[in-house]
C-alpha cells in the first residue's frame, strides 16, 4: 500500500514508529510525535499501524501531521504474545516497522509494544552489526552526578570477557551519542573494586580493556552503590545482574516515593510541612520522573532500535524519541565501529609490548 504524507518518498525516514504498541495507543504514541515533531521539525516518521485510526487521530495532531507518513499495517502484537509468535505475524505494525528499518527505509524504529517480540524481531530482521556478537539493552538512568548509561540490562543472561568488552565499547558511544559527553568514563559491575574480586570473565574483560585505546577512561571495577552515586558514566554488566540491579532500583524508588506519601498525610502538622516543601518536592519530582528516562535501546544492531515502556504517556513517548533521534543524527553505530577499531588498533601493540 502506498504510504500518505508530505513526506518525499526518495529520502530515508528518520524514524518507524510502531504506532499500536503499548497499553495506552496509539493516542499516547501519536500524543508523543506532536511533541517530538516540535522538537525534531526536521524529522520524517514512518508511522505504521491502523490506516483509518491513525489518520483521524493525526487530524487533531496538526504538527504531527507534518512530519509523519502513514503505512497501514492491520495486526497488532499483543502484550502477552509470545516472542515466536510475533515472528509469524508479517502484518503487524511492529514488523512492518522492523521490516522497514531492515530495508534502509528508516534509520531505526521506535515501539511500547512487547519486549521479548521487539527484541527477537529486530535480532532476527534487522540483524546484528558484523563487528558485534551479540546485542545489548541499554538505558539512562539518573545518579548523583547526572545520568549515567547502564548495559546489559536483560538481553543476555550470560555473557563472556568479549561481550563485556563489546558491551564497554557500545556504552561509550551511547554516552557520546546520547548523553553528549566527550570522555565518558567506564566501569565494570563486580562484587568489590579490588581487582582480584570477581570471576574469570570479569577480570578479563577488565584486563582487555585496561590495555585497550579505552584504558585511559576505564575506572575498573565498580560496585552497586557506585551506579546511584554516579561514580562512572557508563556501568557495563551482563544482562542477569544488569536487570536484577535495574529492577532493584526502579523498586526502592518506589518505595521511597510512598514512604514520602505516607509521611506528609500522617498528620496535621505533616500536612503543613508538605506546604512549605513543597516547591522542593515538586524539584525532586521531576528529577525522578521516570518518563525522562524512558527509552530503553537494543544496540549492537543495523539500525537504531528503542524500546519505549508500554504504560507511558506521550510525554514519556517523546523521550523516547528524542533518545532514538539523538543516536540517528550522531551516527551512534559509526562510533561503534570506529570504537571497536581503536580496540583492534590497540591489541596488536599490547602484544608487541609483551614479547
């Protein structure tokens, strides 16, 4: 079917947004590309879903309307399908979009639909970078120090020392990327900062890279405390203590959101206090607002691929947007490839230097 818009159709879509997946679309979804189109006036999306819905709602979204193209796509994936029956539904708006991304269509997709599916279509699909073994879940969340960027989150259980080094390289072109740093510094998850702690696999990807192009900004090992404290830029883990420490910490916020809750309606006088805290609080809010780091990314793979949490609004869609622009117009998975030629680069002169 040919798609609609005031798009030209000669240029690559910036983005494919599956525009039927998550628990509140499309409306969240399409509520989000009217904010993204404000921010990202240059940008063309490849919307894909219900042709007749989309289009209605698109009338009422006038700068959306702008910057988006209609693709119909009549199935939809749902929250508790399978990840190997997803892969049988060819007309889904999530593999449509996938699909569109795998033909250089558009430079990555965007989704709130279900994980597991997401993940295994784009694997199997867009397929992995020639230089990588295997992909990552990587996401920005917030420290003492600013947002740091934490991977492998839950894509792969177990890893090796190569993976890990590969999860190092990617991190640092996600923090340049996305979070615009220059230098960013590295650490490895372990069970102490010592270096004789921990198992084989760590200490030799923490060896790896000390003697690599990335030496200078690797701090070593780091413990759990360090990823609040913020005491690197980039954590790299393997994706089982990457997704228990996530979930920890999405847990203990929580709490801490209805510990607060439960002290300021305690009493008259708690009531009172709230009063006067209140602009502070409303700073902590925002601060910890999860819809700012919305915008999970599987990296590692021929084109951008971001993972939108499934109940967020649009203000939290637009994030993740605004992630998966970032990594589209600073050529994240160019500076991966040039980050692992600065590996490469570095292992011959580390052998020379040891005979």
């Amino acid at each position: 079917m040919a798609d609609t818009g005031t798009a030209s159709a000669t240029t690559p879509f910036s983005l494919a947004v599956d525009a039927m997946g998550g628990d509140h679309a499309p409306e969240s979804v399409l509520d989000g590309l009217e904010l993204a189109a404000e921010r990202h006036p240059h940008a063309r999306f490849l919307l894909v879903g219900d042709e007749a819905r989309l289009g209605a709602l698109l009338a009422t979204r006038k700068r959306a309307a702008k910057v988006c193209s209609l693709r119909h796509a009549p199935e939809v994936v749902s929250g508790d399908l399978k990840p190997t029956a997803a892969l049988r539904i060819r007309g889904s708006s999530m593999r449509v979009a996938i699909d569109a991304v795998a033909a250089r269509e558009a430079a990555g997709i965007v989704s709130a639909g279900n994980t597991g599916a997401l993940m295994a279509l784009a694997k199997i699909v867009v397929k992995t970078l020639p230089e990588i073994d295997r992909p990552a879940l990587a996401a920005i969340g917030p420290s003492a120090r600013g947002d740091v960027v934490m991977l492998d989150l839950g894509a792969n259980v177990q890893c090796d020392a190569r993976n890990l080094v590969e999860f190092a390289v990617m991190g640092d072109a996600f923090a340049r990327s996305v979070l615009g740093l220059t230098r960013p510094t590295i650490g490895l998850l372990n069970v102490g900062s010592e270096e004789l702690k921990g198992d084989e696999r760590v200490r030799q990807a923490a060896e790896t890279l000390r003697d690599s192009a990335f030496g200078e900004n690797f701090r070593g090992f780091v413990e759990g405390h360090d990823i609040a404290a913020g005491t690197v830029d980039v954590i790299v883990t393997d994706g089982f203590t990457g997704n228990v420490a996530l979930k920890t910490g999405e847990g203990a916020l929580k709490l801490m959101r209805d510990l607060l809750r439960q002290v300021f309606t305690s009493s008259i006088p708690a009531r009172v206090g709230y009063l006067l805290a209140r602009p502070a609080l409303d700073r902590l809010r925002e601060w910890m607002d999860p819809r700012r780091y919305n915008g999970a990314v599987l990296i590692g793979l021929n084109g951008v691929v971001v993972k939108s949490h499934g109940g967020t609004d649009g203000t939290g869609f637009a994030h993740a947007v605004d992630v998966a622009m970032d990594m589209v117009t600073h050529r994240f998975n160019d500076r991966i490839r040039e980050g692992l030629g600065r590996l490469s680069e570095a292992a011959p002169r580390a052998d020379a230097a040891s005979r």
